[in-house]
C-alpha cells in the first residue's frame, strides 16, 4: 500500500507529539504516585498501562489514515482489555491491602507507649522509685530495642527518668535518646556506640559474627520471660500444633492444613526479616532445621525501583506466623487472629511462670565493651544502677504489670 508523504510526515508529527505530552503525562503520574506513597499495585497497574497504551497510541494515531479498519478496532479492543486487567489488578490489589497484618501501624503502637504522655498506655509505679536520674544521668544513658519490649523499657523510663519540659520533651521521642529501631538496628547501634543499653531477644549468630568482627562483644542481663507464639486466621480450624509440626511446616515437609487436621488448603508460612528478634527465635527453635525461602513482597521504591523485602504477616485464611504472646495480643489486638496451642499447652502467663509452655524466650538487657575489656555496666556508675534497680522488685513488678513474666 503506498502511503502519501504528506501522510507520512503528519503520522510523524503525530507520533511525536504522543510520546512528549502523553509519555510526559504518564511519566509524571508514575513519578508523583512513587512520590506520594501510592500503593504498590496502584504504581505497577500505572506502568502495565504506560508500557501498553504509549506504543498503542502511537500507532493508532500515526497510522489513522492508512491503517485497515480491522486492525485499529482490535487494537482499541486490545487497549480496553489491557486497561480492564489493571482496574482488576487494582481491585484485587485493595482487597489483598484490606486483610489485616501484624506490622501495621508501627508508629502508631509507639506513640500509644510514649514516655510521660497523656494517655500513655506505659504503666506506672503506684509509688515513687527507688531511684531517680538527673536531667545530666538521663542525656548519657540512651535506650533503645525491640519494638515489642519498648512498652517495658518506656515504663522504666518514667520510673527512673526525670519528666521532661519543654524542649526537654523531644530527648524522649523515638528519635532522641529513648529510641525504638527493631531489634537488627538496635544491635548496629549497640556496635557503633550511639546508644547504650538494648532491651531485646539474644542476638542471632550474625549478630554475635558482626559484633567480633567489630572487636565487639555483647553483655547480656536477663531480665524476664516471654512466650513465642504461633498464631493462625480465627476462622483456621486449627487450635493447636506440636513444636515438631511447627519444624515441619517452616521445613516445607508439611504443606497442607490437612496434614496437621484442617481443611484441604495450602499453608502459607510467613516468616520475619533476617536477624530480628522474632526470627532469630524461630531459627533456635529449628534446631539447625534448614528454613523453607520465606513469603517476599515486592516495594515500590520512589524512582520505580523494586524491592524484594520479607513479607509482612497477612492475616489469609491459610496464613501462619509467629511473634511474641505480648506484641500479638497487647500491641496489636485482633480478633481475627488466633494464638494457637503447642503440644497441648496455651501460651499464658502461667504456663510460661511454670514451664510448661513448650517455648519461651528470654530477654535482656544488652551492653556491648571492645573484647577483653570490662562491661559498661562495670565503667558506668549510672548503667550499673539502672540495671540493677531493672532487676529490683519494682523493676520487675513494672514487667509483670506490662503483661510480661518477670524472672523468678
């Protein structure tokens, strides 16, 4: 077919005109929806339409005089269908958003647990403590932890710590010198030197590798007990497990709830990231076990970057995860998740107090001192006489009031 050149020049006009003003729009709309937060499948349902429509424009109206019919109605049609499959995308991306996690809201359970605030859910001493820091004291001992222990360091803080004013307010906030990082951040910081005490599970193996190679060692102060907990969707019909059916599951050996007496459904086993507290308990409890490749969820970064991370626990039907019985219960109450029994014992307080519960978890108070040389708890009158009053009887009442288990 021999097309005019004066056809051709205007479909190249055309064309260009296309890619600089709707490529620039697009462009722009991917920008600002990494920019703003949007939603990951809203940011991948934009790129699939990008990538289709632009070239399908292009031809469409650069060859709008020449092209056969036939072709620009399937190519319309082919345009709708793409734009169908990313509404659908869309829709199924809002659904999967809707279903609970476990690690929702981080910021918001510390702000429930702040130091000294209003309505602070962080219990108090019903009277004054044994001892008090000065402002001077307070500035030199930095805390930080476990998002699931700040509820007990915080209560410890307005135990011990003089009640900020004013600008003093912020020294208190999660970003000065009573911090809340997680657990694998915490530990960094103990190494670098920028805070001072740690309240955490042990540390994993990598962590106690990262610590020698930094000339390094940790100081451990257990201080109270918890349970680790595995928990499933309240409507699963499995109440409980054994800690060998748990080693199963996390194995791959066990893929079915009915092969531990539930209903024909895949198990989808969650898992946490590498070194935190939760995780490195799982991996003790494995025993050497070799752990199955954990769920992963792909996050937009804000260039339209990918980035594979440890998926959150999402609470499907045929979901599993695990933490620990406070932060699961307390910190973030659901009723749509449910705690599950192991080898016949539920997790409580009690049965964590008399062992009968099959796994329970130390924590502590981390320091760490360059190999070979003596504990800061050793060089610093302050650090010594905040963890010995944590062991004290309000120390360890403060634990058992936060809804821990206190040491013996």
């Amino acid at each position: 077919m021999k097309v005019p050149w004066k056809d051709l020049l205007s479909s190249l006009i055309l064309a260009v005109f296309v890619v600089v003003f709707y490529g620039g729009a697009l462009l722009i709309a991917l920008l600002f929806a990494g920019l703003s937060g949007w939603p990951p499948y809203v940011q991948y349902a934009l790129t699939a339409w990008a990538v289709v429509s632009l070239p399908l424009a292009v031809i469409a109206l650069a060859g709008r005089r020449w092209l056969p019919r036939r072709v620009k109605r399937w190519m319309g049609l082919g345009t709708l269908c793409v734009l169908a499959l990313c509404l659908a995308y869309c829709g199924f991306g809002a659904w999967q958003a809707s279903i609970p996690t476990v690690e929702d809201s981080r910021a918001d359970l510390l702000r429930e647990y702040a130091p000294f605030a209003e309505d602070t859910k962080a219990v108090r001493l019903e009277e004054p403590s044994d001892l008090r820091l000065d402002f001077q004291e307070a500035r030199n001992l930095t805390l930080d932890g476990a998002t699931a222990l700040y509820p007990v360091y915080s209560a410890f803080v307005q135990a011990v710590y003089p009640e900020p004013t004013g600008d003093d307010a912020i020294l208190y906030s999660t970003q000065g010198i009573i911090r809340c990082d997680g657990t694998i951040t915490a530990y960094e910081r103990l190494l670098d030197g920028t805070t001072d005490i740690v309240f955490a599970a042990a540390p994993s193996q990598a962590q106690l590798d990262a610590a020698a190679e930094a000339g390094m060692e940790y100081h451990l102060t257990p201080i109270g007990r918890e349970a680790f907990v595995f928990f499933v969707n309240s409507r699963n019909p499995v109440t409980e497990l054994t800690v060998e059916e748990i080693r199963g599951i996390y194995t791959g050996q066990i893929t079915n709830w009915r092969e531990v007496g539930g209903e024909n459904q895949t198990i989808r086993p969650f898992q946490r990231a590498e070194d935190s507290g939760s995780q490195s308990a799982l991996e003790r409890l494995m025993e050497g076990l070799p752990l199955m490749e954990p769920e992963l969820e792909d996050r937009v970064g804000t260039m339209g970057g990918i980035i594979q991370e440890v998926a959150s626990y999402r609470n499907y039907r045929n979901a599993i995860g695990f933490s620990f019985r406070f932060y699961a219960t307390e910190m973030v109450e659901s009723g749509d998740i449910r705690l599950l029994a192991l080898d016949g014992v539920e997790p409580t307080r009690e049965t964590i107090r008399d062992g009968t519960y099959p796994i329970t978890e130390t924590f502590y108070s981390v320091t760490a001192s360059p190999i070979g040389e003596p504990p800061l708890e050793e060089r610093d009158r302050t650090v010594a006489a905040f963890l010995d009053w944590i062991l004290s009887d309000q120390g360890q009442r403060l634990i058992q009031q936060t809804g821990y288990v206190a040491l013996e």
